[in-house]
C-alpha cells in the first residue's frame, strides 16, 4: 500500500474512533438530562472509628548528668602520676591521680612512734598503780599515793587514745595522697599535669567525673500547663498504675532508645519567662545523651476516650466560615454536617460535636458535593474494606 494511501486509510480510522467516543459522552450527558439529574460526584470516604487519644506537649530541654564529681586534692603537695586514661569510664575507688607520698609516710612512723611510748608509759603506769594498790592494801603507803598512781594510770592512757587519733590523722592523709574517684562515670580531661602544686583549699578541679548511664532531663514548661499535665499523669496511673513515659528526640531528631519518667515539678516559677522546670530521669545505656546538649521531648498531657477525628483535608467551610464535612449513607448519597472542631492533632481535627462513630466521611471529592441528598458514587479509604 503506498505511504500517501496508507497515511489516509490512518486518518480516517481516527476519525470515526473520535466521533464514537464523542457521541458516546453526549449521550450519556444527555440521558443524565433527560432525567434531571447530574452524574454522581466520585469520592473517597473514611469510616470514624472512635480512638483512646493521648495528647501531647513537646518542650525543649537540657540534659544534665545523674552525678558529677569535681576531683580535687585533700592533702597539699606535688602530683607525681596521673593513673587514669582521658575521656575513659572509671569506677569508683579507682586511683586518679598520686601525689609525692614521702612527707606523709614519714608522718606516719613519727606517730606511730609516738603512740608506742604512750603505749609504754601506760605499761608502766598500770604497774605502779598495781604495786600501789597492795602497799595500800597493807596500809604500807598513803592514800595520797595511790591518788597519785590512779591518776597517772589515766593519763597515760589517755596520751595512748591520742596517740591513736594522730597516727590514724596521718594514716588517712597518707591515703589521700593516692586521689581516688568517688563515682563511677566518665572522666573528662585532666585539667592539671605532673609536677603540678596542689593544695587542699583550691578552687581549681583537677578532673571532672559524670555519670551518664543515667541522666536528668531538664524540661521547662509554661505554668498554664502545670494542671493539665498533673491530671494527665493522675489518668494514666488510675488506668494501668504506671507513670506516664515521655519520648526525649536528641538535636537530630532521632528518638532515643529509653522513654524518661517525670520524677517532680520544680516549686519555683522563673519570674522572667512563667516557666517552671520539670526533671525527667531517662536511663542512657549508650551514652547518646550527653551533659549540656539540647533535646525535646514529648510530654503527655491529656488523655480523651472515645475522641472522633477526621483529616484535615475533609474540612470545608460554608458562606458563613463554619466547619462542615460530607457524610455519605448508604453508600449513595451525600449530607453536609456542621461539626465543632477541637485541637488538630497529626493532621486530623478532633470532632467534639456533629457527627457519629461509625459514619462515613469523604477525603476526597467533597467540594462536589452541593447540596444535602446529591448521589455520589463513594470508594472507602479504610484498608479493611478495600480488602
């Protein structure tokens, strides 16, 4: 067949595919005419199921270590040894730093010396007071004397018990030579060298310890909500007994692996912003939370039962501004309702008033619908029923 024929024969099979499909529409346009009725509108609805809804604050916070521990020497003298691997978890006890021993040793064996003649003036003041209670018995020596022998009996032992407290002074300031951690947790850089000068009244730390296996989480929250989050932490516990959990999101937006429980509300309000502070304890298993950094975290603060919702996108408004949305029955015609709306929660409003549990309400198409009674031909959103 030539190119020019075939090109024709081509055009011409269009053509009449076109007036098919052309005069098919104005027919169907025509008997829904005919009839004095428009074509049903197509639209996707969602059965309202009532829900258990929880709502939420999200506030900003701070996280702030379970126990810090600012190391710093009890004893003067130079730091000899630093014992401890930087940034690295320590145990409680463990030694952290050595200072020059020697002074302190040498304080020891003077006290310990010190106590052993009091230990022998005490031998033999009891002797004598011993010889002096026979003479005594006898009548062989005065009641002066053996006075005398009593009260010398005394006092050496007395010098004995001092003698004990100084040796064990100098005992324990010889121990703190060796600087030891006082929690568990990890330790940071030291802030001093070898050969360093300490003394037991600085200021300055020599190392700071944090325990963050466990941390706080410092919440703060407007006062206003102070009511609605204590009747909400009374709702959970009159339902199941436990404290409410609150999610803590790190500045990336992860959440962490570990809900918080609130332990106490802070009794003072911060003048300049209203705000008063809430302390979460959140378990930190793998450090991810670290002292100082800036989370948000996610507080209950109501609990509604049986709450209605409906997305957002089903809302329309009327002339007059007022929140409406198209209810299909029967799954063939359409009624508009007037509906209260409460908060916005996840893209869906909470209906406090107009509509029932188990109605069918449209997503989608509902501006085609005009009027109350107008057919519709309704898809159901609800993957049970697309099933």
């Amino acid at each position: 067949m030539p190119q020019t024929l075939r090109k024709t024969f081509y055009l011409g099979i269009m053509s009449l595919l076109v007036g098919l499909s052309v005069n098919s529409v104005v027919g169907l346009s025509d008997s829904w005419a005919q009839g004095g009725q428009m074509p049903p509108a197509v639209v996707t609805t969602l059965t309202i199921k009532p829900e258990t809804l929880i709502l939420n604050h999200e506030l900003p916070g701070r996280v702030a270590a379970l126990r810090t521990a600012n190391i710093r020497p009890q004893v003067g003298g130079i730091v000899e040894k630093r014992l401890f691997e930087q940034g690295m978890m320590v145990k409680e006890g463990q030694p952290l730093f050595q200072i020059y021993a020697e002074p302190f040793k040498a304080e020891v064996e003077s006290a310990q010396a010190a106590l052993d003649r009091a230990i022998a003036a005490l031998d033999l003041a009891n002797t004598q007071l011993d010889r002096s209670k026979q003479l005594r018995s006898t009548n062989s020596t005065s009641q002066q004397s053996y006075d005398s022998a009593e009260a010398e009996a005394k006092n050496a032992k007395a010098s004995v018990a001092e003698a004990r407290a100084v040796l064990k002074a100098r005992q324990i300031n010889l121990d703190f030579t060796t600087i030891r951690s006082p929690i568990s947790g990890r330790i940071g850089a030291a802030l001093i060298s070898e050969g360093t000068l300490v003394s037991a009244n600085q200021a300055d730390a020599m190392a700071v310890i944090k325990q963050i296996n466990q941390v706080y989480v410092d919440l703060r929250r407007p006062t206003s909500s102070l009511r609605e989050l204590q009747q909400a932490a009374m709702d959970m516990a009159s339902n199941d007994g436990s404290e409410p959990t609150i999610e803590i999101y790190d500045v990336n937006g992860i959440l962490h692996e570990q809900k918080g429980t609130a332990l106490f509300t802070d009794i003072t309000v911060d003048e300049s912003s209203g705000d008063v502070t809430m302390r979460v304890f959140v378990e930190n298993p793998s450090h991810t939370l670290l002292p100082g950094m800036f989370v948000r975290a996610i507080v209950p603060r109501k609990t509604i039962e049986n709450a209605l919702l409906v997305p957002q996108q089903a809302i329309i408004r009327d002339a007059e501004g007022k929140a409406t949305v198209v209810v299909v029955q029967d799954g063939k015609v359409a009624n508009i309702k007037k509906v209260t709306l409460g908060e916005l929660v996840d893209k869906r409003y909470i209906i406090t008033d107009g509509i029932e549990a188990g109605e069918s309400v449209v997503i989608r198409g509902q501006t085609r619908v005009t009027k109350d009674g107008s057919p519709v031909m309704a898809t159901s959103a609800d993957p049970q029923q697309q099933q």
